[in-house]
C-alpha cells in the first residue's frame, strides 16, 4: 500500500515538473512577453464550466474576451496577448497557410457531418467551391424581396417557443403547425439526454432532407434557382475539379452549418437552418433594436433617413440598400460593439513573428513559435481606443465618413472570412429599415428601474451571454406603430 501511494506520489511530481518545464519554455520561446498566465486554456471546455471568475494562476475565466474588451491590453500595455492589432490580424487573416483554423475546436458543429466551417486545406476549399456561388448577387436580392414574408414567419416561430400556453388558445392553426415543426427541428441541437427524442427527430430531419433532393432531382422541369441548396444538388451531380462528387451525407451535412464561423446565417434550403437564421440575425437586431431604444435621438435620425429615402411611404427595394446609409451605419455600429463572435482562433503552422506597438508607441517583435496557439480578440480590436474613438458610444455616424476597416472583424478576414457577409448585412438591413420605418422603439417602462442612471439603463438592457454566438440576456423593449 505504502508502495503504490510512493509510486503515485512520485508519477503526479514528476508529471507536474514536466508541465512546470514545459512552461517555462513556451514562456522563454515568446521572450516572456506580456500575458496570462494560467494553468487552464481559455479555449478549454473545463474553462468554461467549472470557472466562472477568473482565478490568477488558474483561469481568467469564461467569457472573459467579452467581459474585459480592451481592457486587459491597457493593463499589459501592449496590443498582442491575444491579439488586437489590426495589422497583425490582417497579416494572419491574409496568410491562411501560415495560420489556419484549428478544426479540432470546431468537432461539435460536424455534428450533421464535415462542412465548410470545421474543415482546413483541400478539404475547405472544395466545400467554398460549392457553397461560394449561392452567395451571389440574385440571391442577395431574393433576400431582400422574401424578408417582408420570412419576417412574419419567424414571428410565429419565436411566439411558439418564448410564449406561454395561452398563446395557443388564439394562433392561426396553419401557423401553429408550422411553429411546432420549426420547435420539434429545433431540439436537434440540444443534448440528447435532455429530450429523448432526439434520435427520432434527427432519423425524420433526414427524411424530410432527402425527400427535398428527391423532390427537386425528379423534377420535370428544371428551374433556375440561385439557393444554396441548387448549389449543393448540382455539385452532388456533376463532377468537381479532381474532388469527385458529393457523397448524400456531405450533401445532407452541409447546409445545417455552411456558413463561416463570423456567424452568416439565414440559409433557407432547409428547415433546420431557420435556427442559424434565428441565431445570428435575431440577436444582432435584437443588439440594434435596443440601442435605438436606449438613444433615442439616434433612432430619430434614423428614422428621418428611411423617410428620405423612401419618400412616398413605400416598402424599400433591394436597388434602395447603396442609399440606405444610416442603416447600414447603425447596423455596422451595432456589430462592432457586439460581434456575434468575439474571438477566432487560429494556430500558427511554422516559427514567426508578428509585429505591434506598446503603449509608449515603441516597436514590440512578438515571437510566434510553431504549433502557438493564437486568438483574433474582436472584442478587443473593436473596442480599442487607437482606433476607436469613445469606444464605449453607440456612434453611427462613425460610420458614413473613412473608418478602419482593418480594425472592423465581425466577419473576420481574408481567405477564410464570411462568405455571405452580403448575404447577411442584406438580410439584417432589410428588416431594420422595415421595422423603424413603421415603429417606434422604447425601452419598457418598470417601477423597479425608475431611480436608475443611464448608464445603468444601459448595462442592464445590453447584457450579453456566451452562446454559439453573443447572445442577448433580456431586452424588455416597446414596439409602437408610428
């Protein structure tokens, strides 16, 4: 007994100085730049479970790229712990085989099968071939002519899921059926052991798939479609450049995650990616709506602006959107103080070096040994204030005039940055231009509340959680029709 407590002892010692080396010098290997410290990943899943707070030493915490912002690089005095200089992001961006993506973060969006988001090298830019053409300008515009309807369809689905049981009583039957289909898909995405039947609605998901292929390669006339699907059903037929063709589960698997991680969204081609469409644009609007709610002189120039472009009270067009400008301003705003996604990972392939500057303005060569692991900290970048006047404002109008667009990452960059960006600045504008042309935003009144500053107002509105992308907490916000 005594023996084996000895052996033990001295294994988990040994493991620990091995560890402490190893520290040591990856500490050594970046010439002790500024940084964290910590015996836990920031990426790691324990992270963030079990650390809630930041403990030094340990973890900084889950979430912390949000929370902090820029904050912890005013603490080192230096642009680079994760990384928020926006040269150096373009310069990793730009070199997609010095830095790519490490996919194994990204195994549990393969749930439906490989795609384009979890996939690197060859096997990456096959699926862009495919996906990269449904991202077209046709398309783009379908998106404006459809978002009036798909407006009100994604209305009935979030009643059906948010609502209380009363709401039953009074909804449409046909809409009702269509929300409880869109409910019963949904549950695919959350764990198996808390809805049992999980199996059985991923096995229907997959009928409901094929039948859809089935449907559209037995038809007897062919029309021409722009959709993301037609994209994937073609390249399923036809040979690719030496990739072969699409196999049912790669044809099957990609449209439920074919967007990059910047979070694009609103791939119609199947029911269940209305939860990619609910997800990003919902919450990026559910971040705009409030803000107009918060500052109202901002939404008032907004509105002033939709009338000025639409002069005759009509509905916009997608030939309007180049004139929408303070939509676009807004909706720009909104995303650079609350991306969908606040970090990127990448992994450096071979021995570099990035260059930055402290906080004294001084040339900082920060060392990137192979195998580093590296985060684009969009929160940080975005939120800086070298680039970024008043970060903390919400300023539209910082927008409408020269900005730095290397300091802007909502959709990342380079090779590897979102490929609907269009597709989803299309969508997102839409809506918001519909919406504040006919209502007015208000923050809902509450006795609770009334002593609060505006500050206060703000934080409490603005809370943001970590989900699959930013994910708003509770926005009790006022529609009334102008």
């Amino acid at each position: 007994m005594a023996t084996t407590f000895l052996v033990t002892s001295i294994t988990l010692l040994l493991v620990a100085l091995k560890k402490y080396l190893d520290y040591r010098e990856a500490v050594k290997s970046v010439q002790n730049h500024p940084g964290f410290r910590t015996l836990f990943s920031s990426f790691g899943v324990l992270n963030q479970i079990l650390f809630r707070v930041p403990i030094p030493g340990v973890s900084v915490g889950s979430f912390r790229h949000w929370r902090a912002k820029h904050a912890d690089f005013e603490y080192f005095g230096v642009d680079i712990i994760s990384h928020v200089n926006p040269a150096a992001a373009k310069e990793i961006t730009a070199h997609r085989a010095r830095f790519p993506k490490p996919v194994e973060y990204y195994g549990a969006l393969s749930f439906f099968g490989r795609n384009i988001v979890a996939s690197e090298g060859e096997e990456w830019k096959r699926y862009r071939k495919v996906t990269a053409p449904a991202f077209s300008e046709p398309n783009n515009k379908l998106v404006w002519d459809e978002t009036d309807s798909l407006h009100h369809v994604s209305t009935d689905i979030v009643l059906k899921i948010l609502c209380p049981d009363w709401f039953l009583q009074y909804a449409p039957i046909k809409r009702l059926n269509t929300c409880k289909l869109a409910y019963d898909e949904l549950e695919v995405f959350l764990p198996q052991l808390l809805f049992i039947r999980a199996e059985a609605d991923t096995k229907r998901l997959k009928k409901f798939m094929l039948d859809m292929v089935a449907s559209r390669r037995n038809a007897e006339k062919k029309e021409d479609r722009y959709d993301l699907f037609s994209s994937l059903l073609d390249a399923s037929e036809d040979e690719m450049d030496g990739g072969g063709k699409l196999t049912d589960r790669e044809l099957l698997g990609w449209p439920s995650h074919c967007y990059d991680a910047t979070h694009t969204d609103g791939l119609r081609t199947q029911g269940i990616s209305s939860y990619s469409y609910l997800q990003t644009t919902a919450h990026t609007l559910c971040f705009t709506f409030a803000l107009l709610a918060i500052y109202q002189e901002e939404q008032e120039i907004l509105y002033q602006h939709i009338k000025s472009v639409l002069t005759d009270d009509r509905l916009p067009k997608y030939e309007d959107m180049n004139k929408l400008t303070q939509s676009t301003a807004v909706f720009y705003e909104t995303l650079r103080m609350y991306p969908p996604v606040t970090e990127i990972p990448k992994v450096s392939a071979e021995d570099t070096a990035l260059t930055t500057q402290n906080s004294a303005g001084e040339t900082v060569i920060v060392p990137i040994p192979q195998g580093t692991s590296i985060t684009l900290h969009v929160a940080g970048v975005h939120y800086n204030p070298r680039y970024w006047d008043d970060p903390t404002a919400f300023k539209p109008a910082r927008f409408l005039s020269d900005w730095p667009r290397d300091a802007f990452l909502p959709f990342s960059g380079g090779a590897r940055a979102c490929l609907g960006r269009r597709f989803f600045e299309t969508e997102g504008i839409a809506i918001l231009t519909m919406l504040i042309s006919k209502y007015k935003i208000e923050i809902k009144d509450e006795p609770e509340f009334a002593a609060e500053s505006f500050e206060e107002k703000k934080a409490r509105i603005l809370q943001g959680r970590q989900g699959l992308t930013l994910t708003p907490v509770h926005m009790p916000l006022v529609f009334k029709r102008r």
